[in-house]
C-alpha cells in the first residue's frame, strides 16, 4: 500500500489512529490523560472514529457511500433553487433572533413548514437544526407519565436518546420487523398494564420506514393493522411515530416518504422527515396534529433553549422541496427516484445470477439480506444494500473495493452489535449503470479470490492481495488490527 496517494493516506490515517500509545501521553496533564485512557478503550477494539475526507471527495473513486441519493448535492439546479430563495428576499438577515419561543420566530419559516406539512400530508410541522435533536424531542415531550413505548429492535440512537428521558412508564422492545413479535408485544401489554386497559394511557410504537444498517423497510401497514386487531373498538390506544430519516425524496410519490405511499396520513400520528440525507440539505422536521406541534414547542427542551434555524438554513430546504413538488426530482434530475430503484434492482438481479453467488454463500464470504425476500415483487426498495461477511473478510473487502476505486462504508461496533459488522453500499441517481455492472465484477473477484484461498490444499495464512498489501505496510508501521493481529 502506497500511503503517499490519497487513497492510501486515507486508509493509513484510519489504522493509525488506533495506535495506543501510552508513552506519548505521560507529559500529560491528568485531565487530559483521562480523556485519553477514555478513548483508549475505543483504539483497542479499532473502533475509533476519526473524520476524515472520503475517498470520492478527494480521488475519482465512484461515489457508493455518501447519503446524496438523489444527487441533489452535485446538482446545479438545486444550487439555483437555493440561490432564488435568497434573491426573492433580499432583506433576509443571516442570523436568528433567538430562541422559537422567543424572538427567533419569522413568517419565513413558519411558512416553510406549512409548506411541507402540507407537502406531505400534515397539519403541521416543526423545524429542526438535525434529525438526532428533533428525535429525542419527540420522545421527550410526547410519551406521558404513564405512556407505553414500544420500539423495533433496530430503531436509531436518536430514538433510544430520547426514549431514555422519557416520561413514558416502560419500554418494551419487538424482534426487528417481525410482525408476530409485535403482535404479542402488544397482547402482552394490552393484558399487564391496567392503565393501558383502561384507555387511560396509550402505547406509542417506534418504526423508521428505512433502516439505516440492514436496508430493508418497515411493513408498516402490517403493525397498524395489528394494532387495530388487538385493540379494535379502542381507537387511538396505539399511536405510531414513524422516522422517515430514509425514505424522504426517495420514496412515494415525489418522494413524500412511505407514510404517504401507503396512504397512512391519518393512521400516523408523528412523522419524522430529516433533510441530510436525499434533500442535500440540513435538518428535520417533526409533523403532526397541532397538539403534537405546540406539546413539542412546550416540552422539548431542544426547542426552548436552542436558537432558532436561520434564514439560509430554511431556504436551502425549501429550495430541496420546491424541487421535489414540481416533480423536478422525478422528471429533470436523472428521473432521480426511479433511477435509484432501477439501479438498486439491477445490483440485486447482477449478484443473484452470478455464477459465484451459490458458493459465496456457502462458504460464507458475502451474503446480501435483501436477496432472502421477494426483492422482485417489491414497488420500491431502498438505496442502502448491506454485504454481511464473515469477520475479517468485511476488512479484506473494504480493502478490495477502495483499491479498485469504489468509495463504500464499513460498519463495526459499537454502530452495529458485535459480530454483525457489514459493508455498506449506497446507490445514488448519478451512479451509472456501467458503474454498478464493475462493483458487481469487482465483488466477485473478490469472491473468486477469497474461493480460491479457501479451497487450496494447504490452508495457512494467505489473505486476499488487496489486504495483503494493506498488512505488508502495517507491519512496517508496526501496527495491528483491521483482520492483522
């Protein structure tokens, strides 16, 4: 590995900052030699996070990692969306005037978020400055002493955030998107707690429409029948906070999110829709009732004590959102949504008819989740495919790709359970299908490489070339870790 090239020096950066060294911080004062011992525990796992420029922003590797689904982000025509905002309200001030409850109100804002409210199906809406604060607002605020919270098993850390602060009287967890797990969640419930028999308190269930580290998508008609079944007569018992984090702009029509597509406004009492991710933007927005609006202004600490989004911040979503009401999105922008899911559904179909698939499964090497399910009969799919591997082979693979000009994502612990770490594949509308077709062929290479190594006659210690080359210059550097021990 050659860590002069800004691939490599991005790769070296990451392992090095795993390095526990001790020795360099004696000088240190015992503050900061506690901050360190802190961290330390995290080098030792080689999980430390380190930010660092990826590999498409500083070489010409394709881009298979960043949340800029729509590529909205490398798109002229939302550049002069947001340009036109400011332009048709010159006099806009930069700054806030403080807190919403305050004198941080403007009739800008308050308009964008009848806007998108509006947009999809809302009463109301209320801006926030990320989807990780507005979260933990919902929780927070909503659930009320005496409340239930019912939560999939995979929901975000945003959620669990605010879940821990909550007024509710318990928790209680369902196996991930299993519908007969949630079912007997709710029986459970339903025959334990006197409060919730008697309709005095509510269950509030917690689902995000996409889930971020496995891909696949939340049935959620399926639990708000259910919650029907087991409370029927007894309307409003359940309530649904559904985190749309993943689908807005992607999916539904004009990517107003799965709550929509499904024709669930009514069902929904809280949605969640987060602007960094398909909106090439920054922030989220909570919707619902006018309850739901003026119990989170009044309980949510985020929004009492913090400054209220700024002109510029408002008008970069709204420039998102005129964009995805005209259908721009749909129809001038590479026909983005649709093309996400051609390109989705073309990987799946590229990787499940290779001719390697069969024994890269049985040996272990990669496995794709989303390939088990009736992918093929699904109106829509998410951009996110997770490979599953064995350990150290999501290491060698990450190598493999990187080397070969692919910018991918591998997830470890402590962001995915032990033994459960995968590499990360998001498809974006600017991906071309000739880009897809050689991330298919370079995988398999992978496979073959790995295949082969496998079967030889005498096992040792090979590993593939690209770790390999990776080790070779760790073990000049005398370092450890990333499959190397």
């Amino acid at each position: 590995m050659d860590d002069s090239t800004a691939i490599g020096s991005n790769i070296a950066i990451r392992i090095r900052n795993q390095k526990v060294d001790k020795q360099a911080r004696k000088s240190l004062s015992v503050f900061y030699q506690n901050l360190e011992e802190a961290l330390d525990l995290r080098r030792k796992n080689y999980n430390l996070f380190t930010i660092l420029q990826n590999i498409w922003q500083i070489s010409d590797a394709v881009d298979f990692s960043s949340n800029d689904i729509l590529s909205l982000g490398s798109s002229s025509l939302l550049r002069r969306e947001f340009l036109n905002e400011l332009e048709k309200n010159p006099s806009f001030s930069p700054g806030s005037g403080g807190s919403r409850v305050l004198d941080g109100n403007y009739p800008y804002l308050e308009e964008t978020e009848q806007q998108i409210a509006e947009f999809h199906g809302a009463e109301s809406g209320l801006l926030f400055a990320s989807g990780f604060d507005a979260n933990v607002a919902i929780w927070t605020a909503i659930p009320r002493l005496g409340d239930v919270i019912v939560y999939d098993a995979l929901v975000h850390a945003s959620t669990h955030e605010g879940m821990s602060q909550s007024l509710a009287m318990a928790r209680k967890e369902f196996l991930h998107n299993d519908i007969e797990s949630f079912r007997e969640t709710l029986v459970s419930i339903a025959e334990t707690q006197p409060l919730i028999k008697s309709r005095k308190r509510c269950i509030i269930v917690a689902v995000e429409s996409v889930y971020s580290m496995d891909g696949d998508i939340c049935p959620l008609q399926e639990l708000v029948d259910i919650a029907r079944e087991v409370f029927v007569g007894e309307e409003g018992t359940v309530q649904f906070v559904v985190d749309e984090a993943h689908s807005t702009g992607v999916i539904g029509e004009n990517g107003k999110g799965l709550v929509s597509a499904l024709g669930l406004e009514r069902a929904i009492a809280v949605r969640l829709h987060t602007f960094g991710k398909a909106m090439s933007a920054g922030g989220a927005i909570i919707l619902g009732n006018n309850t739901v609006r003026t119990v989170t202004i009044n309980f949510a600490r985020s929004v009492v004590f913090s400054t209220a989004p700024s002109f510029p911040f408002v008008a970069a979503i709204r420039a998102g959102y005129n964009l995805l009401a005209s259908g721009q999105t749909e129809k001038v922008i590479f026909k983005a949504q649709d093309r996400v899911q051609q390109l989705v559904r073309m990987f799946l179909d590229a990787i499940v008819s290779h001719p390697h698939w069969g024994a890269a499964q049985d040996l272990g090497v990669i496995a794709i989740p989303l390939t088990v399910d009736t992918w093929q009969s699904q109106p829509y799919l998410s951009h996110i495919v997770p490979i599953r591997t064995q350990e150290p082979y999501h290491y060698w693979l990450f190598f493999h790709l990187i080397f070969k000009g692919f910018s991918v994502f591998p997830v470890d612990y402590p962001t995915v359970p032990k033994g459960q770490s995968r590499l990360k594949i998001t498809f974006h509308a600017k991906n071309t299908m000739d880009e897809v077709s050689l991330l298919v062929k370079t995988i398999f290479e992978f496979v073959q490489e790995v295949v082969e190594i496998r079967n030889a006659t005498k096992w040792g210690n090979e590993v593939p070339s690209a770790a390999r080359s990776v080790y070779e210059w760790m073990e000049k550097e005398k370092l450890t870790g990333f499959g190397r021990m």
